[in-house]
C-alpha cells in the first residue's frame, strides 16, 4: 500500500469513528433531553399534588437535589431542577414520543424563557435547521430576527414562521428591513467610510451570511464590470442557492439617492445579461443604507419590481425594548 492510498485509508477510518462518535452524542443529548423533559413533569405533578403542605413543597427541590447529587453526581442543583420544571411548562403541549428535541439542554434553557410560544417555536425550528449555537441563536434572538421577518409579511406568512420556520418562496421572504450589523464594531458615533464598512463586513463574513439568511454564499466583493470602456466596481456579490440567482449588494453610508437606486438597477441589469445562465433567476439588489425615504424609493423603483430593495442597517444591536419601539417608530 502507497502512503497516498494509506493516508486516505486512515482518514476513511477516522471519519467513520468520528461520525459515530457525532451519532453517539447526539443520540445522548436527545435521551438526556427528554428525561429532563419528563422530570420536569414528575415535579410539577408532585408540587400540584402536595400544594396544601407549603412546608414540603418548599423543601421539595432542595430534598430531590441532594439525593440526586450524592446518587449521580454534578447537574441536578436546585437551579437546573428550576430549569427542568420551566422547561417542562414551556414544552408542556410536547409529548416526548413525538416531539424530538433536537437542540443541546442549553439551547432549551434559553428557548425555555421566551414567553411568546410562536416566537419560540420559530426559534427552535431555525435553530435545528440552520445547526445554530447557543451564541448564535441568542444573536439572532437579539437582533429580533422574528419582528423583522413578520414586517415583510401577510398575516398567513407570519402564522408559518411558528410552524415552518422562515420558508423562502421568493425575493420577498429573503429580505430584511432593518438588517443588523453590530457584528462588525463600527459604532453609530463614528465615522467611517464604505470602504471600512465593507472591509468589516469581509472580516466577519461567516455573521455577516448569518444576518442575511438562508442559502447565501460569497461570490466577490468590488467585482468590476465594464460597459462601453467605462469601469465600476460592485461592492460584494453573492449567491443564493435557493432562490438561484446572483445577489448584488452595494452599501451607502449615508442617506440613500435616488442615484442610488439607479446605479443598481444598472448593476441588476449587467448581471441579468452577462452573468446569469439560462436556468438562473433574475438577479436581485440590496442597497444597504443608513436612512432612505420609503417613498423615493416607490417611487424611483417600477410599480412590478421584485429585484431591487432598500434596507437600512443598524451597527448597533438595540435591546429587546429598544427594538419594538424602533419597529412601532416605522423603521
């Protein structure tokens, strides 16, 4: 046996072990998960059952968390038996057989805690779809992706995001309004250039995918286009694999122009005639900027267009209070 054949024998051999050892943990998390679930049950059914006797209720988690310290060890502190009974009350529709908990017990913690069901529904849909961390769903989480997701939608839209998660039919269901970008450390008081903005977004690429969806991958960034010996540069390019068409970008620190509007459709345009294949969808163009009039847009823009968007981003991530109002303020 070469060493070419007998390294890749060896890394066959490897990833064989490994996706069994993924299997094994995954099998562990989902059997663990689901016994917290049904503990969680045992001692609300047990707090309910003795609710007269205030004194043992009382002493009820204490007495259950010592006896299952000193039996199986760490992870069953007073707190993590709280966990377990929130958890339950939060899933307390889900029956174990039927509802798989896909997610690690941390991720539930979290999810546990959202009072709106539709919203947590939503965010563990996405969570198990799109492999999200805990870091990431709580980013997501914050950054209000749920509110801006509903803006975009027709009331039958919003009711599948709690059952389906966010399912992309057309341009549409891709874009965002606002987009959140505090991943990139530019604060609202500074000044900065495209350019800076543009580097930033590169740097931090991987968040940068996240916040803008589903399906995208990087194409380019200042992608140079020539027309009739004349030179411009795209600010970045992607690609969406489910919608299957080219995504221009180009990003306006300041006050968007009706100049603007008009530079991407030329953009859009390039690429719907030079870039895309025949199976391709028609190209769409995001415009990127800190503050646009709704109206210049309408009216800049024909009264069909489904391929040209204007969305304002945040650099800044506002808290959970701050977000509704920015949204009740017509952002």
């Amino acid at each position: 046996m070469n060493l070419k054949k007998q390294s890749n024998f060896y890394n066959e051999i490897k990833e064989l072990l490994q996706n069994a050892k993924n299997k094994v943990y995954s099998t562990i998390n989902i059997t663990m998960t689901q016994t917290y679930w049904q503990i969680g049950k045992m001692i609300i059914e047990e707090e309910q059952d003795g609710k007269s006797r205030a004194k043992y209720g009382k002493a009820l988690l204490k007495n259950l968390s010592l006896e299952l310290t000193k039996e199986f060890g760490k992870g069953y502190s007073e707190d993590n038996l709280k966990n377990m009974r929130l958890f339950y009350k939060a899933f307390s529709k889900s029956e174990t057989l039927s509802h798989k908990f896909n997610l690690s017990w941390s991720h539930y913690i979290f999810l546990s805690r959202m009072l709106n069901i539709s919203e947590r529904d939503f965010y563990e849909i996405e969570s198990v779809e799109n492999s999200w961390t805990l870091r990431e769903l709580k980013r997501q989480f914050d950054s209000g992706i749920y509110e801006r997701l509903q803006l975009s939608r027709d009331k039958s839209k919003v009711k599948e995001l709690s059952s389906k998660g966010q399912i992309i039919e057309s341009v549409g269901d891709m874009i965002k309004d606002p987009y959140i970008l505090e991943f990139v450390g530019l604060s609202v008081e500074n000044s900065y250039s495209e350019s800076e903005l543009e580097q930033k977004l590169i740097d931090k690429l991987e968040h940068f995918l996240l916040e803008l969806g589903k399906g995208f991958t990087f194409v380019a960034r200042q992608k140079r286009i020539t027309i009739d010996e004349e030179h411009f540069a795209v600010d970045l390019v992607f690609y969406n694999r489910i919608l299957k068409s080219f995504v221009v970008i180009d990003l306006k620190i300041g006050k968007l122009k009706h100049q603007d509007i008009g530079q991407m459709m030329m953009y859009v345009n390039y690429f719907d005639r030079y870039e895309k294949l025949e199976n391709e969808n028609p190209t769409v163009g995001i415009i990127l900027c800190k503050d646009k009039s709704n109206g210049l847009v309408e009216m800049t823009l024909p009264e069909d267009n489904n391929q040209i968007y204007a969305s304002k981003y945040l650099t800044v991530l506002p808290n959970k209070e701050e977000f509704q109002k920015i949204l009740e303020d017509g952002i």
